[in-house]
C-alpha cells in the first residue's frame, strides 16, 4: 500500500478493503498511505449482534481504539500516522 500510495496518491484516491477491523487496523492503513478504509465486516458483526444500535456502538468502538493508538504514539492528528508507525 506504501509504494502504491507513493506512485499513484497524487492521482487517484487510494482507500483500503479487507481485513480492516479495528482502530490499529485503520491506523495501519491511513499510515501506509490510505485516505480511506471500507469496513463493512465489523459493521455487519455490530448489527447482526445489537439491531439498530450495532452500527453506532461499532463505530464508538473504533473511534476509541483509534484514538487510543493515536494517543500511544503521541499523534494529535491522523496526518502524523504515517511519521510515528511506519
């Protein structure tokens, strides 16, 4: 994803599919270069387990271990990723 993002990030959107399931998860990905990630896996675990409260709960719980890598590596904002974790 580095190499890809490097080469083609100023023409094209790169975003990230698959295996994308927690908030390391998406800190990888947005520090390899992602401007985006797709996580429909999580968000189907969170409905299919609470209903209608699934997709919220699913994405308070991101947010928060985001947040928690974020605040581990001393980044105040999703732009410093890349220059703390690879």
């Amino acid at each position: 994803l580095t190499r890809i993002a490097k080469k083609y990030g100023k023409d094209i959107k790169v975003m990230m599919d698959s295996g994308i399931r927690s908030g390391p998860d998406i800190a990888r990905s947005l520090a390899s270069g992602a401007e985006f990630t797709f996580m429909g896996r999580s968000f189907m675990y969170g409905v299919s387990a609470l209903g209608k409260r699934g997709g919220d709960h699913t994405i308070s719980l991101l947010q928060t271990q985001l947040q928690q890598v974020m605040e581990q590596l001393g980044c105040t904002k999703v732009s410093d990723l890349p220059n703390h974790l690879i």
